[in-house]
C-alpha cells in the first residue's frame, strides 16, 4: 500500500502513549495536561443539556455554520477583553479545539521545506500539527521572561525562508514561563520588520495565580498579523472539543476555507450548550475555583520538590497555567528516568519531544492540576527518591 510523504512526518505523540500507561489505577501521574476531573460542573451541564433540547433541540442537533454559533462567539470576544483585545463575535471562528486552530494554520500558511520559528522548547501538539505539513523548525532560546528576541532577529536575518512564529506567551507549555512586556512589544515590531504571521496560542491564559494580566499579543498587534487561538478545554469540559480562532478578516476567511473540507463545522450541540452554561450561570465563578485549586497544587508540588529533590536540579516557578520545567544535570536521560520512574508508580513526560529538533534529554515535564494533594506530595517523594539515587551515582 502506498502512502502520502507526509505520513513519515507524522509519528504517534510520545505524551499519548505515555497517558495510556497512566490510565492504570495504581499510577500517580504528572504527565498529562488534564484538568481536575472533579471540578467538572457535572450537574450544571446536566441541567444544561436537557435545557438546550427542549428548548432548540431541532437547531442543536441540526448541521449548523462553519464559522460557529454567533452568540457563542460573541460571549467569547466579549471574554477576550481581559486580554485587551477588542473583538467582535464575527471576528471569531469556533474550531474543534484549539489542536484544530494549530492543524489549520500549518494548512494556511506552510508550504513544505518553509521554516517555523518557535520556542526552544514548544509545545508538542503544535510540532507534530506543523510536522505533517513537512515543514522544518529554527528554536529561539528562551529564559524567564520569554524568547530572547536578540536570538530572534539573528535567526530571522539569516533564514529568509521563515514562514510562521509559534509562541505561548502566557504560561508555556511546556515550560510554565510568561513572556515580559518588552519581550511582547518586541515580536511585534520583528514580525512587521520581517512581514511575518504570529500564532499566539493562548489556552491558559485565565489561569493565573500570581500577579496581574499581561496584554496579549494580539492586543499589541498593530499590523493585524497576530493569530490568537483560544479554548475551553482548560477553563471549562476538554471533552466538549471548543476552541476558537480570533484574526483579522483576511486571515478569518483563509481559516474557514481549511476548516470547510476538514469537518464542515464544530458541534453544534457543543457550542449551544457552553453558550446555555454562559448564560445560566457564571463562567468566571467557576474558573476562579479552578484557579484556587491549582494555585494550591502548584504550591504543594513547589514546596514538595523544594524539600524532596536535590539541589542539583533546576524547575522552573509559573505563575499560573499547569506545569513546572525540570532540568536534570547533563548526562541524564529523562527517558531512562522514566522507566525508574515508572517503578515507583509515578508518571510525567520526558523533555526531549518537546525541542522539534532533538537534544536535551536532560529535561522533564510534571503537570500539577491533575492528581489530588495527596497524591502530589507522594508522588514527588517518589521522584525524589529517584532522583537522589541517580545524581548520586
């Protein structure tokens, strides 16, 4: 059987298979980026759902338009004033996810052999959307206060086949690191200087536990080049499969054309639903005790790593969002971590997926949202354990 070239771009996602290990009772797992189940407003959408179908069932269950449910979309820019942008719900493109707004704009502007420009590391999911369009990545390095923009105009003078910047300025994932100020300003004026587009992936960016809201890039985008995907997989039901794309109307139309062939629209019952929740109830209750819970996991895990790990070993401290960023000394493989890891019962995800181009091995990420306060601490004396015994050897 022949197959498609791009096939040999598309390989399964390492965190994938390591969440199936996971799925085992007995695991105490940092691996996946999952909310806490329990917080799920289960009884809410209960009452939602038998409200949406009695009262537009026919339309809810109907095809629907690919651009999404105006008054969904209208909710949401309203939302997106918090980051200072100024939408209107027809600026704005509900997708099946935000994986989905990824998988588009590698269909929108990617060209095969073009180069992406991202984050050193990135995350995985957009890697392996852009891989498939066979692509090529330059890594900007990055420290505490975001991509280092000197990194950045040196690559851009060099390589004039750039095509895209990807970038998660609030929170990184996989890192947990917020971009400054200046950081923001300063991509903006490279991507004007340079003529290129921006993908500012935003899925965490409510979540924040410590300090105030920096303006999104999109709020600072002066030359209408900034892409802003968003989601409720984080803030609300990941199960729902509800993102969005916010850009000018020129790029808004490139993504709807990608989006007719690839599934027609997002559910409708889906987008009537969280529109029904909005409108029944309070949405920013709801996630300000999402952000009390995690605020406290991160907290926990900070303070257990702290006590637990050896000194040897870098983390990084988010502000919010969902991960903390472990650097290992040189030499040591997080994948062979793992399995000793695994011994133990406890789960996270090696590093090295997360650098599209290879190398550093010598990193891991833990997710702390997920797994109860005590299964935190243990979990980390676990690692401990672990990582005592092989920065000892």
């Amino acid at each position: 059987m022949k197959y498609a070239n791009r096939l040999e771009n598309m390989k399964a996602s390492e965190i994938r298979e390591i969440l199936k290990l996971t799925q085992l009772p007995d695991i105490i797992s940092f691996a996946g980026g999952m909310p806490a189940p329990e917080l799920f407003p289960i009884e809410e959408m209960k009452k939602i759902t038998v409200k949406v179908l009695e009262e537009s069932g026919q339309k809810a269950l109907q095809y629907s338009t690919t651009e999404g449910f105006l008054p969904l979309r209208e909710k949401i820019a309203d939302r997106m004033k918090k980051f200072g942008i100024n939408a209107k719900g027809e600026d704005i493109l509900i997708t099946s996810g935000s994986q989905q707004g990824l998988d588009f704009a590698g269909k929108v502007f990617l060209n095969p052999k073009n180069i992406v420009i991202c984050e050193s590391p990135s995350y995985l999911g957009a890697i392996s959307a852009f891989k498939s369009y066979e692509c090529e990545f330059l890594e900007v390095a990055t420290d505490d206060d975001g991509m280092i923009m000197e990194d950045l105009e040196k690559k851009l003078e060099a390589h004039p086949e750039v095509r895209l910047i990807y970038v998660i300025p609030d929170f990184q994932n996989p890192t947990g690191k917020t971009w400054s100020l200046k950081r923001r300003k300063k991509l903006i004026e490279l991507a004007n200087k340079y003529d290129l587009p921006i993908i500012e992936d935003n899925p965490y960016g409510e979540l924040r536990y410590d300090g105030e809201i920096l303006p999104s890039l999109k709020a600072l985008d002066t030359e209408e080049r900034v892409v802003f995907l968003g989601s409720f997989s984080k803030i609300f039901c990941p199960g729902l499969r509800l993102g969005w794309v916010y850009a000018s109307k020129e790029i808004l139309e490139k993504f709807v054309l990608a989006k007719q062939p690839a599934d027609a629209h997002t559910s409708t019952m889906a987008q009537m639903e969280v529109n029904a929740f909005m409108e029944n109830y309070d949405l920013d209750h709801h996630v300000e005790k999402l952000k009390e819970v995690y605020k406290n996991r991160r907290d926990l895990m900070l303070n257990t790593i702290k006590e637990t790990f050896p000194k040897e070993i870098n983390y990084t401290h988010p502000e919010g969002g969902l991960f903390i960023w472990v650097e290992l000394p040189k030499g040591i493989d997080a994948k062979e971590l793992m399995k000793k890891s695994l011994e133990k019962k406890v789960a996270f995800v090696p590093g090295g997926s997360f650098f599209p181009n290879g190398g550093n091995e010598n990193t891991f990420r833990l997710n702390y949202s997920n797994m109860t306060d005590e299964k935190i601490v243990e979990g980390i004396r676990r690692l401990g354990e672990v990582l005592n015994i092989e920065i000892s050897k």
